[in-house]
C-alpha cells in the first residue's frame, strides 16, 4: 500500500500538471491564430481602401484620354490669307464664318455667342498651322478636325446630362440641338487624346496637357540625381568607413537620421532663403527645385548607402587589406561594388519620393501658370505634382478628369521606379 499510494499520487500530479500545459498551450495557440486573422485582416483592408482609391482615380481619369473633337468645311479664301503674312490673317473668324453656314439659321449675337462656344478656342491656332504647312490650299475648301469646347466634350462623355432642367447644366437646349445635328451628320467624334501628352498648361481644359509639367519634372530630378547620388554616396563611404568614432561623427549621425524626418516644406523655406534670397538664382526653376530636393532627398540616401556597406561582410575587408590593398583600394575595389546596389535600391526610393514632392516646390515659385514647354534647367516650369494641384483648384468639370490623368501618368512612374528599385536589389543582391 505504502508504494502505490505514491505512485498513484505522482501520476495525478502529472496528469493535473500536463492538464494545466494543454490548455496553456490551447490559449497561447488560441491567441497566436486571433493574432494572424488580425493581420490578415488588416491586409485585406488595407487592399480594399488601396483599391477604391486605384478605382476612383481610374473611373474620373479615364476619360481624359480620349478628346472630343469636331469637323470643319472651312474656305481658305486667299482675300483673308496672304502667302507672304499667314500670321496677320483672321483665322478665327474663318472658323467661325464656317460654323455661321453650318447653321445660317442663327441670327442674334448672342445666339452666335453660343454657336461660337462649340469649338475650342484653339481651333484657330489649328488652322493656323495647317495653312503654314500647306500653303497650296489657299483658294480651296479643306476639311479639319478642331477639338471641340469642353463643356461638348464633357456632355460627349456624358458628365453633362440631359435630363436636368436647361438652367441647371452649362449648355442649353439650342446647344444641345446643335450638337445632335454635328453627331447625326458624322462631324463629331472622339479620339485619342494626344494634346493631353504633348501640350503644356492652358486655361482652356480642351487644351491642357501635362508635357511642360512632365519636361519640369525631368529636369529636376536629374539635377537632384546628379548631386543627392554622388554626394550621398560619398558622406555614407566617409562615415562608414574612414569616420573615426568620437562626439563629431555621433553629432553628425543624429542630425542625419533627424533630417530624414524633418517635414519637407522645411526643406522648401530654406530654398526659398538660401537659393531664390541669398544668391539670387531664378524663381521656378528645375535648377532651384533639385537643389531643394536633393537637400531633401540626401538623408535617405546617405542612411540607405549606409546600411547596403554595412551589409558588406568584414572577411571581405580583411582578405583586401591582408594581400596589401589600401584602405581606399578595399573600398573602392571591393566593398563599393558589393554595396553599389543597396545604394542604387535607395537613391531610386530617394527620387520617387522626390518625384511625388510638391510642398517644398511650392515655396521656390514652382506653382507659378506656365504655359511654355521647358527647354533648360533655369527655365521656368512646374512639376506633376504641382501641375495636379493646379489643376485639382480649377472650378472646370473637364479639369477635374484632367487631374486623375495626371495622377494616373505620376502614379505610373512612382510604381515604375519603384519596380526598377525591386528589380535592381534582386538582381545584384548577395546574400552571405
């Protein structure tokens, strides 16, 4: 009795004992699976408010891609045209002379006011050309696709609708009327919209196209890239591999990793005291936009570069320093080149976050209206984000479809260099 009294009394211990285990583990299983469905939640709502925003942008910018434009039977009286002076001719008035036989019916001023609203204003400036570059049809009756005004091209894409009472919508009945006669005999139509990708900024929506904004936007980052790269790159090698470690280099660490989260509108004031008040250079100009960005931009790549030399394994050091290389020969012979894609990886990040900049810009004048296309660094000019800004401001429906585009065209590129950066760490990457 005396030996199996405790036995028996040890078993139960140990059967109370792997009781109290299981249903720890149970709980701790139990947390560990609400924990996981919690991630995955929140992956999948994530998802979801990433893909209504993809979806509200691609809804309202679709359309901008296409243009409604409207067929014109115009006379190039040679009365109006002179060979030797086609810029002192009245184009517009030719334009219009044309829509007043298409519908000889309107007679009041401001009916005609009306008619003449149909087409764009720079259907002038289209004829224009055409005449410049075919001076053989003075005399003739040419036909021409001129783009139409926005409010046609927003009622062709049905943003307009017909149904509402006539003082509730942007074109009246009389308008609506005219243009259903230009759709049955086949004088409108709409087609890819080119101007949107070859144009710079109008006041007209019909007319504003996102190319002086998207030239603005390549001028500065090549300035950012030309002097946040090499000078990144060369404060990470210095700090990483020749710094010696005392209360300066620990002083200039922090304030590094401290500018990488100064608001970037900080970054814009400087500019504007130190680039545009101290040394004079030109307002709204890529030049002064790099300069700012890269002031920007250089912590990201300077703590990137640093961490891609960090990767670097010490064996690779002591093997180049043990067969007589030079300190400067093993970083530059051995370890750069091992480090040289991490650091790629974080200059592309650097510059997408510069592409997508607009506050710092805002402050050096680069919100300014600019009409003509860049043609050099101290040009003025805008940027994409800015020039979807601009647009984002404007009152006109035809701007708001404009503005999604241009998001589409900016969200394009980021998504791209980003690819680039994945692409660029996976490719060269070596893992040790």
């Amino acid at each position: 009795m005396n030996n199996t009294e405790p036995s028996q009394s040890n078993s139960g211990s140990e059967i109370r004992t792997m009781d109290i285990v299981n249903k720890g583990l149970a709980r701790r299983y139990k947390r560990e699976r609400r924990f996981r469905r919690f991630g995955l939640a929140a992956i999948i709502l994530s998802l979801a408010f990433l893909s209504i925003l993809f979806i509200s942008i691609i809804a309202n910018g679709y359309t901008a891609f296409q243009q409604t434009v409207v067929e014109l039977e115009i006379f190039l009286d040679p009365q109006e045209i002179d060979k030797e002076n086609l810029s002192a001719a009245n184009y517009l008035g030719l334009v219009r002379n044309t829509l007043k036989k298409t519908f000889p019916e309107v007679k009041s001023r401001r009916d005609k006011r009306k008619l003449y609203s149909l087409v764009s204003t720079g259907a002038s400036f289209m004829l224009q050309d055409f005449v410049a570059k075919n001076r053989h049809e003075i005399g003739n009756a040419i036909k021409l696709w001129v783009p139409a005004d926005d409010d046609v091209d927003m009622l062709m894409k049905g943003h307009i609708k017909r149904d509402v009472p006539e003082s509730e919508r942007r074109m009246n009945d009389m308008q609506l009327a005219w243009v259903d006669y230009l759709v049955e005999n086949g004088q409108i139509k709409k087609e890819f919209n080119t101007t949107f990708f070859t144009a710079g900024d109008s006041r007209e929506p019909e007319l504003a196209g996102i190319w002086g904004a998207a030239c603005g936007s390549f001028y500065t980052l090549l300035v950012t890239l030309c002097l946040s790269f090499p000078i990144g790159v060369a404060a990470a090698v210095y700090l990483e591999e020749f710094a010696p470690t005392n209360r300066w280099t620990d002083i200039i660490e922090v304030n590094i990793n401290n500018l990488a989260a100064v608001p970037s509108i900080v970054f814009g004031l400087l500019g504007l005291a130190v680039f545009l008040n101290f040394f004079g250079l030109p307002r709204s100009a890529p030049l002064v936009g790099g300069l700012v960005l890269t002031l920007m931009t250089l912590p990201t790549i300077i703590i990137a570069s640093r961490a891609a030399l960090k990767s670097v394994p010490p064996s690779i050091r002591e093997a180049a320093l043990g067969v007589g290389a030079s300190k400067t020969q093993m970083v530059a012979h051995h370890v750069l080149p091992l480090a040289l894609p991490g650091m790629l990886t974080g200059t592309i990040i650097g510059m997408a976050q510069a592409l997508g900049e607009t506050a710092p810009l805002l402050m050096i004048g680069m919100v300014a209206f600019i009409v003509d296309i860049p043609a050099g660094f101290t040009d003025p000019s805008t940027v994409l984000p800015v020039q979807i800004f601009l647009w984002a401001d404007s009152p006109e429906r035809a701007f708001l479809e404009k503005t999604s585009a241009a998001i589409m065209v900016l969200l394009a590129f980021l998504v791209t260099m980003n690819a680039l950066a994945v692409f660029l760490r996976k490719r060269f990457e070596r893992r040790w």
